[in-house]
C-alpha cells in the first residue's frame, strides 16, 4: 500500500515560518509534519511514500533523504504548481492498483486508516468548528450562549483519502481533487 503527500503548497498562511521552509517541515514537537505523517503511515502497514513537492522541494529533499526513516520514498516535482488533483494525476503510474491512501501536506490525524480503506474512493470528513461563539435568539430575547460549537450540519474536508486507481481518469491535469 503506497500513500501520496500533496507537499507542494506554498504555505502562505504560515508566513513568516514558510518563507523559510516548506509547509511539511513545520515543527511540531520538534518533528515536522511530514515526518509525523510517515511515522503514523507505518503504523498501518504503509511503507512507499510518493512525495509530491513544489515550493522549497530541495528542502524536503534533502530533509527526508538525511533521515532514515525505514521506509520507500519517491518525489515528484512540480515546477508549477498543479493542484491536488494534478499532483496525483502526475504519479498516476507509480500508484497501486488496488488503492492507495493521499494526505495533505499540513495535515496531523489520529484517523483509524484501515477504516478508510474500507470503501474506495473515500475522504475523511470532520464537524467544522467555528472560531466565534454563537448566540440562540428567539424574538429579541437572548436565550443561551455557546462558546465555539462544533456544527454538526456542516462537514469540512480533513484532507485524507482512500482512493482507486480508476478515478485518476476524472482528476485535472491542473487543478483541485475537491473541484
């Protein structure tokens, strides 16, 4: 089973820390991001690793190649940027058959992957947390208060997939997998 890192985001939101390195080499807890995304991968068996990269790529390279990680990795650059979509259409030939998992390059889960391998064509979905409080008004009475809910009617993209080879055929050659 191989997984896809989509690692090749500019990182923009991260500036100032992103003008320096890429987005997957972010520390957190002194270990960055994609090291964290590798180590949890091996934890369920995943051991060949396509790296997607663009932004800074030579820095990742060098990083991961420095490690020993105990596991396949292959880098495909992209000297413009292709999206999510684009980026897996590119490895589309070093991809398994049978499946293989794809993660965005900012993301930590603790996600159950055997259970998202259940079904092909899979995304891991998550309650949209807001970053206000909310206030239930009925008339022009305040009627009760909730500090940063969690909307349960409304999911956001976790940026993790399960997906078929066969579904490479409908992703851009430029562009999103959520487009």
């Amino acid at each position: 089973m191989k997984a896809v890192l989509l690692s090749g985001g500019l990182g923009k939101r991260l500036r100032p820390i992103t003008d320096y390195i890429p987005k997957p080499l972010v520390p957190l807890d002194n270990i960055p991001i994609i090291e964290w995304q590798i180590r949890y991968f091996k934890k369920f068996g995943v051991k060949e690793f396509v790296i997607c990269a663009g932004y800074r790529s030579d820095d990742l390279i060098h990083y991961l190649d420095s490690k020993n990680l105990g596991v396949d990795i292959m880098y495909s650059i992209e000297k413009t940027p292709l999206g999510t979509g684009g980026a897996i259409k590119k490895v589309q030939h070093h991809l398994d058959s049978n499946g293989f998992f794809v993660i965005n390059g900012d993301v930590i889960t603790d996600l159950d992957f055997r259970k998202l391998k259940k079904y092909s064509n899979t995304m891991a979905i998550i309650p949209l947390r807001t970053s206000f409080g909310l206030v239930d008004v009925s008339g022009d009475k305040v009627q009760k208060f909730e500090e940063k809910p969690e909307i349960f009617h409304h999911w956001m993209n976790a940026g993790v997939y399960h997906l078929s080879s066969d579904v490479i055929r409908y992703l851009p050659r430029v562009g999103n997998i959520e487009n």
